[in-house]
C-alpha cells in the first residue's frame, strides 16, 4: 500500500515522495517527528534540484541498534515548507485514501537535535505541523507509515481517487 501512495504522489507531482514512520508526537509543539530508519529522499534537505545543495544538509552515522550488520544512517531534517500527506491503507480489501495538509518546520539546530533524541537521532528526521488534530488523526490514521509531497494536492488526489474507486479519508481540512 506504501509503494502504490509513493507512485500516486509522484505521478501527480513530478517530485521525489517522503517515506516515514509516524514515529513520534510531541505535543508540546503540535508536531509530529517523522523519521524512518529506511531513510528518507535527501532531497528532502534541502528541496533543492541541486543534488550538492541537498547533500551540504545531509550526514551519515553508524547506523544503530535496529541493523546489527552495521552500515551508514543518513541523516537530516527536512527543510520547511508545505506538504501534501497520505497513505493508502485497506479496509476489507477496500482501498482508502488518508490525506491531510501541513507543512515541515525546521528550527534552529539546537532545538532540531533535542527534538530528534527524544527518537532515534541517527536517522532522518521531518517535523511535520498537520492541519489535523491529534486526537483525529490517531484514530482514524490507518497505518504507522505515512507519504508526503511538497505542495498542495489535496483536490488532485481527490480526483484520482474518485476515478480509481478508491474511498477518501480526508483528514482535518483535507476532509
């Protein structure tokens, strides 16, 4: 379900998709840390058609517990902007569509590394700030991966699915 949302929101946005799980919410904020550790698109650090521009933000760590054979974390946080959410997700066997609005915040480096450590740090962080409340979105959010791509594409994605059949699950403003 997590591969055919990624090729749904390039296919209408031209632009890399962010993978993530919904790792974290730090209510204090009203943010969500998305982090995974199969990395995110680094292209995401920066928004930036310049691959050196995106990788001046990017850093690699051992990577930790979660893989004992070792290897590089690529690490990051996602520059800000605004953001389309999603997942597809099943009920039944049914497809439906979960989409929310939003956008990454970023702060100042301090802030960005005690926010990661309350997670794992070695991994790619993207603090997310949905037009959803909490409370919504945790019980109605079908998944623990979620998609994201920069801009707005809520009325794109509400056709694609209106013309695949698939049930909206609009979230928040998304509704």
């Amino acid at each position: 379900d997590g591969a055919l949302t990624m090729q749904l929101l390039k296919g209408l946005t031209g632009t890399p998709v962010l993978f993530a799980d919904v790792r974290h919410y730090h209510a204090d904020r009203d943010i969500w840390d998305l982090c995974n550790s199969g990395q995110h698109a680094t292209w995401f650090a920066a928004r930036s058609e310049d691959p050196a521009e995106n990788l001046r933000a990017v850093h690699f760590y051992p990577e930790v517990f979660y893989f004992p054979a070792g290897g590089a974390s690529v690490s990051f946080f996602a520059a800000p902007g605004r953001a389309t959410f999603a997942r597809l997700t099943r009920i039944g066997g049914r497809y439906r569509m979960h989409v929310a609005c939003g956008g990454f915040e970023s702060y100042d480096p301090a802030t960005n590394e005690a926010l990661a450590r309350q997670s794992t740090f070695e991994w790619p962080h993207a603090f997310a700030r949905l037009e959803v409340e909490a409370e919504e979105f945790l019980s109605t959010f079908g998944a623990n991966h979620i998609h994201a791509v920069p801009g707005e594409h809520v009325a794109e994605l509400r056709t694609v699915c209106h013309l695949l059949g698939i049930e909206w699950a609009g979230l928040g403003g998304a509704r």
